[in-house]
C-alpha cells in the first residue's frame, strides 16, 4: 500500500506541473492560434494529439466557432467552423461538463460544416 500512496503523489505532482505549463503557456502568447499551439506542444507530452481546438460560443449562444492546431493531415475543416448547439454540444452548454460521444462520425454528420469530414472519423 505505501507504493500506491507514493504513485498517487507523483501522479499528483504531474498534473499540477501540467497545469503550471499550460496556465504559463496561456498567459505568454499574444494570438489564440499561439496558445493553441503551446498548449499542443505541452499536452503531446503525455497524450498523442492530432492537434488542439478550442470552441468560441457566438454572441447569440447558438453555435460554436473552431479555432485549432492541427497536424498536416488532420482533416481539412477550416477555422471559424460552425458547431451548432445540438446534441453533444447542446448538452455541455447546459450541462457544463464534459459529454461522452460514443459515435463521433454520427455526431459529426448533424453540423453542416463538419458533415462532410464524418466519414474519415473513426468512433
């Protein structure tokens, strides 16, 4: 039992040193394309990511736009897409807390500006 206290307390250490990067990241970057992609470059540490998004509520509150970094070959959606505030989106407005998709494509597939990526989507 002494060892799951002392990996508790490093795995601890981790995500508050993960935070300091990312609060430091945010804080030194003058675009929100530059803190997109510091965050990226901190985060691909511990996680492998195709890149890094961030989703803008309009003035209306119905839709999102997306910003992002991304790899070469990420699919091609284009920046200021529109995520509009149905399903899984809807609800982690209102919810305010993260929502599971258990079929991403499908997801996908009711945003006109994302429908056409759906298929190349796994999950």
């Amino acid at each position: 039992m002494p060892n799951d206290a002392a990996e508790a307390t490093v795995a601890t250490g981790r995500r508050y040193r993960a935070l300091l990067d990312v609060s430091s990241a945010i804080a030194e970057q003058p675009t929100v394309k530059a803190v997109l992609h510091s965050l990226r470059g901190i985060l691909s540490n511990t996680s492998r990511l195709r890149g890094t998004e961030l989703y803008v509520l309009d003035e209306n509150g119905d839709s999102l736009h997306i910003e992002f970094d991304r790899d070469a070959d990420a699919p091609p959606i284009k920046t200021g897409a529109k995520v509009l505030r149905i399903g899984a989106a809807a609800r982690v407005l209102e919810e305010q807390k993260p929502v599971f998709v258990q079929d991403v494509s499908q997801e996908m597939s009711n945003h006109p500006d994302l429908a056409p990526f759906a298929r190349e989507t796994v999950g």
